[in-house]
C-alpha cells in the first residue's frame, strides 16, 4: 500500500507538504511541488484513507441513512428505490453513505455518534421518537413521510390523504359502490391511515360506505384472498396502500380463477416501475421517489452549510396514473 511517507520519498519533500497537497491545501506549497506531487500520485494509484482525513479535518463526510426494519426491508419496491436515490445524491455530494438498519430507537444514537455523522435522514416510521432523536444528535435529521407533532422538524412527505381520495374518485366514477382497503400497516403508520381517511371520506361524501370487515390488514395474502372473496356483501373495488401490495394481490387472486379487472378493480400507490409491466397494468397514485429523495439531500445540505435555517415541512403531490386494473362498471352495465 502507497503511503505519503512513500510519495514525501520519491518527491524529495516532507510528509507534511505532501498531506498539504493531498488535502488541497495549496497556498501553503510551492507550484513546482504541487505538479511535481500530484504526478506522483496519479503515477503510484495512491487513494488517500478516508477515515484519516477525517480525523484530521474534523469532518467525517458521512451521511448517515436510517431505516426502520431488518435487511429485508429493502425487498420492498420503495425503499430499495429510494435508498438507491438517496445514496446516489449522497456521493455526488462528495459525501458517504452509511446504511444503518434500526430495529430499536435506542440503536439510533449509538449508531450516528460511534461514525461521528454529519447529518441523517430517516426512511420509515420514528414518529413516537422523533423528539428523543433530535435531542440526543445535533445534527441535521431530515425525517421522510412523518406524522409527528413535534413542531420543529425538518420532514419531506407527500399527500397521503389526497391519494386515497383520488382512488376512491375513480372507482366512483368508473360505477363502483362496494369497496375495500388493504394494506399491511394501517394500525401502525400514519401514513397508511392517512391514505384510509382520505378513501374513506371520499366514499361516504358519495353517500356510499367503507365498513370495517372491508378494512383489512392481514399477515398473509392467502388469508386476504380468502376474506376478499367470502364477504357478505361481495366487493368490486379494492384500494391497496402500496403497488407491491397490489400487484400480489392480482397475482393470487387470478391464481384462483378470478379475473381483473372484470372480478375486481384494485388501484395501487407509489407508481414504482414494476406497475406498468404487470398484467393487466396496475393503476396506482404516483408520488415522485425522485423528487422526495432530492429534496432530502438538498435540504439536509442547506441546513449542514446554515444551521440556523429554519425547519421546514414539505408536502409533495401525488396523482392518479390510470392505466388497465380499473373497470369501468357503467360501460361494463350497459
């Protein structure tokens, strides 16, 4: 391995005005020595260590990315793609990522402080301890899709209540009156009950109803077929709070023999691409991932160079991306 000790050697100079060089500290080295150490470096493939400069600069260049769960979470369509954002607009920063998979909020302090992280950002669900977090790490935290109540935060969401009325809309439109909501998370996340709220308000403004036996969180999709497909009152609508919920969903349901969208009609959330290569193609709420995750970075950024910026709460939109998973029902009559 190629030290400075190496390169100070062969340039005739001291470690020191090497590690001058190494860490653009020009002004204090004369031009014949910066050309002449620099095309020694590139000659050697030296790659300066990291965590040394770090320690040096007082700065680690880490931005820590939190997120709720075990590894597995990142078989979910939404986190892979924005972790995979995230991480990208990290390094063009001239940043580290630093992946962090938190099942206890305890682990949460251990991990920023023990790396020496210069700010985070949270994917998942922190809501209940938000207010712990910022006061024991006094960095920039920029929390994604949180329902908290503390007031000073800095959160990048979307309009999850506008969502589950946009579903709700069309299926009206399209002639549906019986309907049901799926999800995994409804008793756990504010954002899946913000998605429900806003399906079901929207159905009962239209003098139709979303009663509780068709609100379903079940642990496996066999049981969610199951209940689907034996309700007193048969639905033709269903709202799934995410698009791989959905897209299994279809899969097992057309294993069974029925068909979509003639059987039933589903609407999907988040527009991930896997959404448009199904059959038939999922309509779905589209939220930008792309956007969320850019305004993460840029605004965690801002607050790294001014830390006296104010917190900011920004609510993305979403729409509905119509497509082939919704039949219309006044035609179908007709």
């Amino acid at each position: 391995m190629i030290t400075l000790k190496d390169i100070a050697k062969e340039a005739g100079v001291s470690v020191m005005t090497v590690s001058r060089v190494v860490n653009m500290r020009y002004s204090e080295v004369s031009e014949e020595n910066i050309e002449k150490i620099n095309s020694i470096i590139n000659r050697l493939g030296y790659v300066p260590n990291s965590s040394a400069r770090s320690l040096s600069s007082k700065s680690s260049k880490i931005i820590s990315i939190i997120i709720q769960g075990e590894n597995n979470v990142l078989e979910t369509p939404y986190n892979a793609t924005m972790l995979g954002y995230i991480v990208q607009h990290v390094q063009e920063c001239g940043f580290n990522a630093m992946v962090h998979f938190i099942n206890e909020y305890s682990d949460v302090t251990k991990h920023l402080q023990s790396w020496n992280a210069e700010g985070a950002i949270f994917l998942g669900t922190f809501d209940k301890n938000i207010l712990q977090i910022q006061e024991n790490n006094k960095i920039p935290l920029v929390f994604t899709d949180s329902y908290s109540s503390v007031r000073q935060l800095i959160n990048i969401g979307i309009d999850d209540y506008k969502g589950g009325v946009l579903a709700a809309r069309h299926f009206i439109e399209n002639g549906h009156r019986e309907f049901a909501f799926v999800t995994l998370h409804t008793s756990v996340s504010q954002l899946i009950q913000q998605r429900l709220r806003g399906f079901k308000d929207t159905i009962e403004n239209a003098g139709l109803s979303l009663s509780e036996e068709h609100i379903l969180e079940p642990f496996q999709m066999e049981e969610t077929i199951q209940r689907l497909t034996t309700l007193k009152k048969p639905v033709t609508a269903i709202f799934a709070a995410a698009d791989n919920t959905a897209i299994e969903l279809m899969d097992q349901l057309k294993k069974k023999g029925y068909r979509i969208p003639e059987d039933f009609s589903i609407i999907g959330f988040d527009n991930l691409p896997m959404s448009r290569y199904v059959s038939p193609q999922l309509t779905t709420i589209s939220q930008d991932i792309m956007k969320k995750a850019h305004y993460a970075i840029d605004i965690l950024f801002q607050h790294l160079n001014d830390p006296a910026l104010p917190t900011q709460n920004i609510i993305l939109d979403v729409e509905l991306i119509k497509r082939e998973s919704v039949l219309d029902r006044n035609t179908f009559a007709k």
